[in-house]
C-alpha cells in the first residue's frame, strides 16, 4: 500500500522475509494440506506437526505478508461482540465458552513461545474498555455483569484507566491479556514445522480445491497435493460458492501508528465504546537511533467495497489520538486490513458438512490472532478424536441468525456506512496514473488501471466468485467486492478470497463479458 502522505509506511513490522520450503516439483501425497499460511494456518500446522502428521501449508502470497501481517496483534478475551450479545445468542454456557477458549488460546502461544525459544515479544498486559465520550455507562454495566458470567478472571471497575493522559472515567479492567509481534510470532512458527518435518510453500496458489477421503488440491501451474485431511484457512473459504458467505460480511479497518516518547503510554490495551469503535496499543519500537514507542490506533471500520475515502478515514483517526494522546509526534504508520465478521458473533471452526474431511475457519472478525490457536487446538483434538469443549460452539453447521452483523465498531450508527457508494463511472482518459476506475461502456463495466508509466490494463468489473462489480480501493490499489469481500489487486489477481480466479482480463475493443 502506498501511504497518504507518501512519507508513512504501510505496517508497523520491518521484517525479514520468512524462508518458506522450496516449491515441490512433483505431485505430494500427505497427510494435511492447509491452504493459506497466515496465523491460523500456521497454528494448525504447529501442533498438527508436532503431533508427528505430515503437513503441507500452501499460500498464494509469501509467508507473513497477508492478513496477519497487518493486524495489530491484540490477544485478548475483549472480543468484538459484547458478552451480553454473547450471551443473549448463544446463552450463558456460550458465552463462557467462548471466553475461556480464548484465554486458553492465550495461555497455549504464550507456551508455545517459551517452548520454541521463539523471539516475538510477547507480553502479558492488561486491557481496559472504557465508554466513549458522551456516552452513558450502561453498555459497561450490562458488559461487567455478562463477562463477570462468562468467567472473565479477575475482571474488576477501575475509577479510570492507569496513567493515560486523558480522563477515560470508570472502565473494565481485564487482566493477564498479551501482545505479541505477529510476524516474529508467524517465523517461529514457521520454523518449527520445518524443523518438525511439514513443508509451507509460498506462492503457491490453490487453483482447484475436491474435499474427499483422499481429497486433492490443485496448485496454480504446480504440483497436486492429495490430502487425507484439507484446512481452508484463507479467512473466508475460497472452495464454496455461496453456503458460509451468506452469513458473515467483510469489515475494512484502518489503522494509524504515532510516535511517542518511550514509556509516556503503559503498555496496554486500550477499546472504547465509540461508533465506530477505537482500539490502541503500545509497541517498543527498536530500530538503530529510535528512544521512543509507538502508539497503535484502529478504528473507523466499514464494510468492505462501500467506501474508498481511507485518508479521511485516517484522518479521524489522528484527530481523536491527538485530542487524547498530546504526547504524539509524528504519524509514521498508515495501513488498513480485513475482517470477516459472522452474524452471531463467532467463528465458525471445524468440518464444513457432515463426514467431510474438509475443515473450514472463518468469521474471526478482530480475533484472528486468538481464533488461530482455538482453531488449532480443536482440529488437532477431532483429527486425533480428542474432545474438544469448543467444537459444537464453533461448529460451521450451527444455526446462524441471518440479518447483516453489525460489528461493535459499527452497532448504533453510521448508517451511511451500510450503503454502497456511488460507483462513479469515468471515462478511460480522465484516470489519471496510477489509479483505476470502473468504466461502462455498451451495458458492460471494465476495471481499468492506468499504471504511472501510462499504461492501462482492463479487466471485466464482475467479481469471479458470483458476479457483482468490483470497485476501486486507491488507499490499497486494489479491486474490492461488496458483495462477499473478495479482493483483487491492480492487475485483476486474486488476493482475497471467496473468489478463487483472477478478474478476466479484456483485450482493447472486446466487448464480451
Ligand atoms: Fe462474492 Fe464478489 S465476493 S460476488
């Protein structure tokens, strides 16, 4: 992503490539085939592998640059969805389920860490929820009593939250969460499944996906994995046409990292109760010459493909860090991310149908970090027939309420935000260089790029995973879907699934769609 001001940079984590395994020449037989190599498909393979099962993990892109590469790393039980929405949708063992499989989550990286030596920074911190100005207290009171249920350990009021330089007035306290740098985090990772003997290959993209005992999946212009066991990790599934897209929606989220003097925040997390809401955190920053922190902002979520207005956006999000936070410098970093958020609040984990043996994660909303490791742990039971206390809570198969969700960044308003924008149509010479735009011509809409040499590339605007028009993302250069948030890069490539194709391509003159 090109930064706004051209001066910012597009992730908070400065990293080394990941050295993935070499690409196999010929077709692999194995026991597990886990497509997508992001934090979940990697917690998988981890304990899959160290259980001694022969495990390949393929990813379209290179290792630790999707998804995982952009989140900001909070592991906490404060999940998108309040407890007593929990609670009201899937009852109070639900709720509590769902909270202690998060904590679980927690406590199984934070030994994985320690087991595997891996350098990641991980930390035990605290985090607060506190009510957005103007705002009465009784979201709060209602979440103190259903988390309080739910077995939230040690969760208590505060008069404020400690030591910030704002007054965030009474909060919930959550103590004993963690952050953790999640590409170190994904090396480790990485490393020790190879060292246990699994394979995860980059720039191998799933083409074709045929679940079956054994079930097969196609690698773009590679080899063919047979698999007793295949994971589709890709954050939403990119093998089904329709079934679990109908119950979730994509979020994009935006995110903003300031400078601040070193130790003038406490390293925390932070949630307030805003429309759309905030999410903050501190991370030490390390690079030669830097005597200073860096503080982690997110927020102004809407739905993938409605919007493309990212630097304003940003921009409401410098606003409120600085009205709160007068200790900032500079705005360093500028990105944003997806999300897939279920309609009841949780993900759905485990076989997608009845006897298949191919297993589905997805919904993970703003816990992708956690729901990798809940994940994990529960494939790894069912695969070795361990009973797992989460899997009829996360079960794709469970009844799912079928209205849009409305994630807690976006519950009580911004209706504006629920509409598509007006697609405006353009003509091919006003796009300027490097930008794209959608451009009608005879009934037909094309997806145009002009690159900064001049040159355009034009592809069909109809998403491959079922038709709708894609729109232009100048914040991200990319094409997005509105309809199940697929995501195509400049040049028509599949980056985000459901759609599993690239956009096609239109030779000059073509008018057939
Ligand atoms: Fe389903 Fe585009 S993501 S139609």
């Amino acid at each position: 992503m090109r930064s706004a001001s051209g001066r910012t940079r597009s992730s908070w984590m400065q990293e080394p490539a990941i050295v993935s395994s070499g690409r196999p020449r010929h077709d692999l037989r194995t026991e597990i085939c886990i497509i997508g190599a992001g934090i979940t498909g990697l917690s998988i393979a981890y304990l899959a592998a160290r259980e001694g099962r022969r495990v390949v993990v393929i990813d379209s892109g290179t290792i630790g640059d999707g998804e995982t590469a952009r989140t900001t790393a909070h592991l906490t039980q404060v999940l998108d969805r309040r407890y007593y929405e929990l609670e009201r949708l899937h009852g109070a063992r639900g709720a509590k389920l769902a909270a202690q499989s998060h904590a679980a989550a927690i406590e199984r990286m934070e030994s994985i860490v320690r087991q595997e030596q891996i350098p990641c920074g991980f930390k035990r911190a605290s985090a607060y929820l506190f009510t957005s100005r103007g705002q009465s207290g009784e979201e709060l009171e209602r979440e103190f009593v259903a988390a309080r249920r739910a077995g939230i350990q040690g969760l208590e009021w505060l008069a404020r939250a400690p030591a910030l330089p704002f007054e965030t007035g009474r909060c919930l306290h959550f103590p004993n969460q963690a952050q953790v740098h999640p590409v170190r985090y994904l090396r480790g990772l990485v490393e020790a499944i190879q060292r246990n003997g699994g394979l995860v290959v980059a720039r191998a993209h799933a083409s074709k996906v045929s679940p079956g005992r054994p079930g097969q999946v196609t690698v773009k212009d590679g080899p063919t994995i047979v698999a007793d066991e295949i994971v589709v990790a890709t954050n939403t599934p990119v093998h089904s046409r329709l079934a679990m897209h109908a119950k979730q929606a994509a979020y994009r989220t935006f995110v903003i990292g300031l400078a601040i003097p070193r130790g003038s925040v406490p390293e925390a997390l932070y949630y307030d109760t805003h429309t759309p809401y905030h999410y903050v955190r501190v991370q030490q920053r390390e690079s030669p010459g830097s005597n200073g922190d860096l503080l982690i902002v997110g927020g102004e979520d809407h739905p993938t493909g409605m919007r493309d207005d990212a630097t304003m956006r940003w921009g409401s999000l410098e606003r409120w860090t600085r009205e709160r936070f007068p200790m900032c410098r500079e705005v360093t970093h500028r990105w944003s991310g997806q999300v897939f958020e279920s309609h009841d609040g949780l993900a759905s984990i485990g076989r997608d149908g009845k006897g298949s043996h191919l297993s589905i994660i997805t919904g993970a909303a703003g816990s992708g970090m956690t729901y990798g490791m809940v994940a994990a742990t529960l494939l790894t039971d069912m695969w070795s027939g361990r009973k797992n206390p989460y899997a009829a809570l996360y079960d794709p198969a469970r009844k799912v309420r079928k209205r849009r969700p409305e994630p807690a960044s976006l519950a009580g308003g911004s209706d504006h935000d629920s509409d598509p924008a007006p697609t405006k149509a353009r003509t091919l010479a006003s796009i300027p260089r490097g930008e794209g735009a959608i451009v009608r011509r005879s009934g037909h809409a094309y997806a145009v790029y002009r690159n900064e040499e001049g040159g355009v590339s034009r592809h069909s605007a109809k998403c491959t995973h079922l038709g709708c028009d894609v729109v232009w993302n100048s914040a991200e250069k990319s094409w997005d879907c509105p309809c199940h948030g697929s995501r195509f890069d400049r040049h028509g490539k599949v980056v985000t699934g459901p759609a599993i194709d690239d956009l096609r391509p239109v030779s000059r003159g073509s008018r057939k769609r």
